[in-house]
C-alpha cells in the first residue's frame, strides 16, 4: 500500500463515505486536532510515569482514534461501522479525575501552565483538547456530531488538567499560580 495517493495534491480530500471536502473544512479541522492531541497525549506516555497511567493514557488514545474516525466520517453517506464512544468511557475519565484530586492540595487559585517537562505537556495537551472541542462543537452547529464526543473532550481537558496536578504534585513541585496585579 502506497502511502501518497496524489488525490489530495489539489486541496481537497475524501471523509469516510467518500465525499470530497477541502482540507481546511470544519471536519477536517475537527479530527485533525484530535489527531494532534493523540500526538500530544502520545508524547506524555514517552515520559517516566507509572505503568498505569501510560495503560489508561493508551485507552484514552484508542478513544480518541474513535473520535477521529467518527469526525472523518460523512454522517450522510457513511456506511462504514464506526466503534461507539460509550458513556462509559466518560465515566472512566470523571471516576480518573476523582481518584487523583483525592491527594491534591484544594484548589485556590488558577494555575498557570509549567512545573516540568511532563506537566507542560499535559498543559500542551488540554490546550489542545479544548481547541478540539471547540471546534467539535461548530461542527455540530452544521453537521451530526455524537453529542457523546462533546462530553468526553470536555471532560478529558478536564483530566489533563487534573493529571498536570498530579504529575506536579508527585515530583514535590510547588503550584504555578497565578496572582493577578492589583
């Protein structure tokens, strides 16, 4: 199988069902941050953490391969069977944040992104996925989007920012926090 087709050198690719759509179309802008997250999320599982957390950060990929694909896909003409993103899945992430903000100290004020290498890129990583729901979200404005994915990325910015946190906390550093001028 030949990794260039050609097909997109004019501008315009093909979403799963075959409809032909420019490459800056809200679906391609959609699952193409997904994809850049997964990257990100990827780059934190290359780090030194625990076994567990590299395990639960790979299913947090699968889930986010499932995403992309139901993003590429034409809601019209799709025939293709798409794995399902399951409450479930939801539930994982909000029963993951839980567990970490157990140890945490309260929060009291915003965090500023930084602490170390791994912290950041779980701040890499949220800006990310909030950039990926954004975009999510106009998209359903215009076309079907599960309103499942919505959920799950809101509530995955929600565990990278737990999980920066976490790290931060783990590695006995202080908070970044931010304390306004005035």
């Amino acid at each position: 199988m030949k990794i260039y087709t050609k097909t997109g050198d004019s501008g315009k690719t093909s979403l799963i069902g075959g409809t032909r759509v420019s490459k800056h179309h809200l679906r391609i802008e959609a699952y193409g941050t997904i994809d850049e997250l997964n990257s990100y999320i990827g780059l934190i599982t290359s780090q030194a953490i625990s076994d567990q957390n590299k395990k639960f950060l790979k299913e947090i990929q699968d889930r986010l391969f499932t995403i992309g694909a139901a993003l590429a896909s034409d809601p019209e003409k799709s025939k293709m069977k798409i794995p399902d993103l399951l409450d479930a899945d939801i539930l994982q992430l909000e029963t993951a944040i839980d567990e970490m903000n157990v140890g945490l100290p309260e929060l009291k004020n915003f965090i500023l992104p930084g602490g170390n290498i791994i912290v950041s890129f779980c701040h890499l990583a949220r800006c990310v996925c909030r950039r990926a729901e954004r975009l999510a979200v106009g998209l359903q404005e215009e076309s079907f989007v599960d309103e499942k994915i919505l959920r799950y990325l809101n509530r995955l910015s929600d565990y990278l920012f737990v999980l920066s946190r976490h790290f931060n906390y783990a590695a006995g550093l202080p908070e970044n926090t931010w304390h306004p001028r005035g």
